[in-house]
C-alpha cells in the first residue's frame, strides 16, 4: 500500500486490523475493516463500483495451526474474495499463492509453473492449493503469483520465527550445509504485482522471487549478525530427525489445544533440502525482474520503520 501510494495510484485497502489499516497512505473513504472469512456485506460493496482490480494477498501461514483457521482464511476467504470480484466485474483478480506447493522432501532446482504438485506438505500449502482452483475455475479474469520467502520490513513469519529459533537454541544443519534456496524481498513481489497488472497476463501462474540461489547457512548467518543473534549450528542426520520431530507432531496434535512444536517436519525440511524457483516465465511475460540483493534487502528490514 505505501509503494502504490507512492507510485500514484487510486487504492482502496482492507483488512481486518483496524489499527494497522488507520497507518496506512489512504484516506479514511479508502479503507475499510474486513475479514475476509465472512462474505462482504452489500452496503460496503456497493462503495466499491469504481474498482477495476483486486490484489488477494491475504492468508493464513503457518506450518502449524488448527484445520479451521487455514479453511476460513485460505479457502473462504479467498472465495469470498473471488465473490466481490465477480459482483465487480473487475478485468483483473491476482491471487498471491505460494511455492509451499511445490515442496517435497528432497532438492527441487530451478521448479517451473508446469511442474505438477505433489501431496501437500502440510495444511497451509493444501488450503493455498486449493484456493488456486477456485481461483482458476471461478470465471474472473486472473493471474496467480507464487512468491518464495517474502521478508522485508513488517515482516511477521519468516525472519522473526527463523531468528527467533536462532536464539533459543542450536539451528540444524543437514548435509553439511548444502542447501539452497531463493528469498524475495517485499518491493520486489509488490513490483511484480504492479507488473502483473500493467501486462495484463491473465490465466497464468507465475514464480517470483530474488532471482539467486543462496545457501540456507549463509541467510541465517546474515540475519542473526544483523540482529546480534549468537548463532550454533548443530549438524544432523536428515532421517532420524525427521522422524523424532514427525512422532513430536504426532504427541503435539494429541495435547489440549495442540501446541505448535518447536520444530515442525516442513520447517525441518527448509533446512534440509534445496528449493529454488525458475523465474524466467514472469520476466518473459510480465517484463519483470527482482532488483533487490538479499544484503540490500537484509539492510532495508532492519533500518525502515515497520509502517
């Protein structure tokens, strides 16, 4: 929202926070509270006529949490989303998914958009997956973005929990370290985003992300040094611990109010194995490409003000 503001453009902003809503660039009459869990009410759709297109960027993410949560945010949500646009007529709906359906336990490369999903890892990527074929099948004029590991400032999942792992206690390392993955930096999704529009690319699904391979071990090292998080590894074989933190879950899920474990199998995973994306389709169709270094990115979290 502050990059749109920035650039100009006519912007209505929702959300269900009404406290981080009355921070942003907007005026008053441009923002309204809204869960998108429940269908939108008439009078507040009715404000909307001049609306002409509708970024879906939120979710519920998480490698843990109750069934219902994912369902209403994820899946409801996102047809409740698909609703308004439809009563709107809007020539254009981005739904911004994730590359969590692609994930396997085992190294990915370079994965394009054709390649075929697998069984979902966990429920946060089965209620996205499934969010997309409403996308898809919904009618409305779409495009599908599937971003790998926005950070940035105002970041409140990746980062955090990684440096939050960091300083109670020893990170895994796997393999000696091998692995690799691609990060992507807020301004450079919300650069694709505006890219996506200015293209008109409908009916496809597009990778984005910041473009470089990086070795897991070399993200971490940097954002615990710029947050003055003494960092331990601790090297493990891949196997055995995954199957502990696997029977962890399963003693989790049995407790009152099932806890989320210090470590889950997804986020043992990340560790574990290499996952990069092939972004060549978005910077062949939509004319985009990410400009953010990860050490310029890692730079602009820790200096910009969360709003």
């Amino acid at each position: 929202m502050r990059h749109l503001a920035r650039e100009k453009i006519d912007v209505v902003a929702t959300g269900r926070n009404a406290q981080l809503l009355a921070q942003l660039p907007v005026s008053d009459r441009d923002r309204f509270v809204w869960d998108i869990a429940e269908p939108l009410n008439e009078k507040l759709l009715a404000t909307l006529n001049n609306v002409t297109a509708i970024v879906h960027c939120a979710a519920f993410s998480s490698a843990w949490g109750d069934l219902r949560h994912f369902w209403n945010a994820n899946v409801e949500g996102t047809q409740n989303c698909i609703d308004v646009a439809s009563k709107l007529g809007v020539d254009h709906f981005i739904q911004v998914s994730t590359p969590a359906v692609y994930f396997k336990f085992e190294d990915q490369v370079s994965i394009a958009e054709t390649q075929s999903l697998p069984k979902p890892i966990n429920t946060y990527a089965e209620t996205k997956a499934i969010a997309e074929k409403r996308v898809r099948e919904s009618g409305v004029s779409f495009s599908i973005l599937r971003p790998r590991g926005i950070y940035g400032a105002g970041d409140a999942a990746l980062l955090p929990r990684l440096l939050k792992a960091a300083a109670t206690g020893p990170l895994p390392r796997f393999r000696n370290g091998v692995s690799q993955t691609d990060i992507t930096h807020v301004e450079d999704v919300v650069s694709a985003i505006l890219a996506t529009l200015k293209a008109n690319a409908t009916g496809e699904v597009f990778n984005i992300s910041g473009g470089v391979a990086l070795p897991i071990e070399e993200i971490v090292e940097k954002a615990c040094a710029a947050s003055d998080i003494a960092l331990r590894w601790r090297n493990l074989p891949i196997r055995p611990t995954l199957a502990a933190v696997r029977l962890n879950e399963g003693i989790a899920r049995l407790r009152k109010n099932q806890p989320e474990p210090r470590v889950t199998a997804y986020g043992l995973g990340i560790f574990a194995y290499s996952q990069t994306l092939n972004i060549s389709k978005a910077k062949r169709l939509l004319n985009w490409q990410p400009q953010i270094s990860f050490d310029e990115g890692l730079a602009l979290t820790f200096s910009e003000p969360i709003v």
